[in-house]
C-alpha cells in the first residue's frame, strides 16, 4: 500500500537540503540534491511507519491518478 506524506524541504545556509514533515513525527533527511534528500525521506519515512510510528494528521492514500507539483529551475 502507498500513501502521501507532506514535506517540506529547504536548502541550508551550507548547501545541503533539510526535509521534514508535519504529518510523519520524527522524520528529518538531509542530502546533497533534492533528489537525494528526497529518496533519503522515503526510507526514513517507510522504517518509522514500520516501526509503528502514529502520523500526525490523517495518510492519503495514492489514488490510482494524481496531481504532483514539478518545480523547474530555470
């Protein structure tokens, strides 16, 4: 089963990437693209959830389509 976590990332004054989430409690990954950061998040986020860890707010669950926000630098 998949579902939607909400992160935020940002970039660090020394250059790396910071994502945390409100929704998952104890998730913070940190790499060097967002790239990285972002698969790093995932595999924090999968060991927490089994673990046992309770989400804060309610998972979505991934619909069979869905919207998804792609930011291009330019």
């Amino acid at each position: 089963m998949e579902t939607i976590i909400t992160i935020h990332i940002e970039k660090l004054p020394e250059g790396v990437y910071l994502a945390t989430s409100d929704t998952l409690q104890g998730l913070v990954a940190q790499g060097r693209t967002i790239s990285e950061t972002l698969e790093i998040a995932r595999d924090v986020a999968k060991m927490l959830l089994e673990a046992g860890q309770e989400p804060e707010k309610e998972l979505l669950f991934v619909e069979e389509s869905f919207d998804y926000p792609l930011i291009v630098g330019m």
